[in-house]
DNA sequence: TATTGTTATACTCTATAACTATA
DNA sequence: TATAGTTATAGAGTATAACAATA
C-alpha cells in the first residue's frame, strides 16, 4: 500500500499515516456529514445504556408517544414519529409479545386499534426514561450542556 | 378510531386531532430524536438535489476523500468515514463500474489496494460538489445561516 | 373512493464471521 | 500471527405495492 508519511519527534522515524491526518476536503463543510456522525454516536451510545432493558431508540419513542397518548391509532403514531406504517406493524408486534403495548379495537372506527400502555408497559418505560435520561446526560458531558440546549432549540422544528 | 378532539373557530365542529397536537414527552427533550428526524430531512434533500447526478451521500464522502488523498487503502478510506470495510466493497464496485474510481495495485503492499478517481470521475466530483453546495444552502435557508455554523462548530469533534 | 392495518418484496445499512493472499 | 480485501449472512431500516375490511 502507497502510505503518505510524515515526520515525526520520535528520532525522524516514518510512520504510517494517522486517521485524522487524512482530510475531509468539502465533507467537513456539510452539515450533514457532521450530523450524521453524530447520530451515529448518540444512537450507540443509546443502545449501550439502555442494553439492559433490551430497547432501541425507535422502540422507545414508540411506547413514550403512546404512553403519553393512549388510544392513539397506528396511522397517528406512524404520521407523528415519521415511521413508515408497515414498519410500525412489525415494531408493535414485538412490543406486544413483550407484553408492554396493547391493540384494543377501536369504539369508532372498525379498521383501526386504540393503542394502550399495558401495566407492565407502563412500569417498563418508567426505568427505560431513567436509562434514557442517563444517556442523555452521557451527550451533554460530550458536547458540553449549553451546547446540548442549543441543539434542542435549532432543531425543535424537525421535532 | 378514538380521537381526541378540539375546539376550534369553525363554528364549534369537532375536527381529527392534527399530527403535531400528540405530545411528544420525554422525547422533546432527546437531542438523539432531534438530530436523527434532522438527519433524515437533511439526506433526504440532499439525495433530491443529487438526483440528476445519481449520487448519494456516502458514495459522495467516498470519492470526496478520494479525491483528496490519492492512493489511499480501503481500510485508511473505511476507518477514516466510519464505514464498514466489507461494505466499502459494494461501494466501491459501483464507482468502479461507473468509471470514476480505479483500484491500482499497491507498491508496497500487496494486500491493498491504492484509490485514485478516474479523469471522469474527477470531473464528475466537481459537477457532484456544485450541487452539494446547493444542498447545503438548503440548509442554510431551513435552520438559519448563523444555526448551520453553529451546529458545524458544535459537531467538528465527531468528524 | 379513500383509509387502516397487514403482508410482501426489494434495496440500503449495520454487524459479523470466515476465507485468501499477503505481511 | 495479524492485516487487507473479499464474500456471505442476518438483522434493522426504508420505500413501495397490493390486499381485506371498513369508512
């Protein structure tokens, strides 16, 4: 392999070529690469804190939006968190099975459920926003806290 | 379905609850929920700028830090975008059959392979460059010039 | 006719593991 | 023994299309 060199203190000896010696050019003026990063890391670091509660971050905003808003039908949860509805049948399902998220029919219209928080649902996600909460507190020590607000605040409207 | 519903200045009628009346809880207060619906807004408009070029973003990183540093490895591109080497394999086989990036034998490594964009490939990079530079002024106009700084700034550790 | 939930398909992405040829 | 590139597989995630039941 073809490896830049460079000089280096330690006697003049070449070594390989570090990782953030190779530049980024016109990536490190886009927002979206940076963002993108970013997401990553949040998200690794999300699932990590909350691996023992065994839930990722979609599942998570799922049952919170739920929780908060019981009798929600699939198509208003879908349309609220930017989940295809097709997909959102598959995250239910597994949600149900674990017996945290209940499909009731629905009393006024036959071809939609009511979307409920089982008791053991609701306790599960008491300890899942105490783990979030932690991770949350993971993101501020990485970006400094007054950073972490004003991200919150740019990025309020894609909410 | 059961809806909630609210009062309005349209005489009284009770309307379906719209998308943004459902709390979002402690979610509001995730800066992971926030970057990655920002995230998704900002690949999807970057993908729609890039449509006529045929590109997409990580195939857009790719050639960019190619482009920047000839000769370089699979594995130096791979660790430095954060990107699966097994998956640089597909991408590169794609840039590859479109003629802009070559695979060349390396000279002291037999292992490896060194990276160089092709002459279409360099003039294509600088067509794909304008129209992200486009993209990028998208963004500019949605969360605000001095926002877009910011959140670079902000972000440059995790590049 | 349109909508809700469902099923199915395809493609992208992420995460591994294993293989080969080299080092 | 370890590394670079490759192949393969499995699980998420995304994007569609089509279907039955219902509106």
């Amino acid at each position: 392999m073809r490896r830049s060199t460079l000089r280096t203190a330690n006697g003049g000896a070449d070594i390989a070529t570090p990782e953030r010696e190779i530049g980024l050019d016109a990536l490190a003026g886009h927002a979206g690469y940076a963002v993108r990063r970013f997401q990553l890391w949040i998200f690794q670091d999300f699932i990590k804190t909350l691996a023992e509660a065994d839930i990722r971050p979609t599942q998570y905003s799922v049952m919170t939006v739920i929780g908060a808003n019981p009798g929600l039908s699939q198509m208003a949860v879908a349309k609220r968190l930017g989940i295809e509805r097709a997909r959102l049948v598959h995250l239910l399902d597994s949600l149900e099975r674990r017996n945290f998220v209940s499909r009731s029919a629905s009393a006024t219209d036959r071809r939609s459920h009511a979307l409920h928080l089982t008791a053991r649902g609701k306790a599960a996600l008491a300890q899942f926003k105490r783990l979030a909460a932690e991770h949350e507190r993971h993101v501020a020590e990485k970006i400094g806290k007054e950073n972490r607000e004003r991200l919150l605040q740019i990025l309020a409207r894609f909410t």
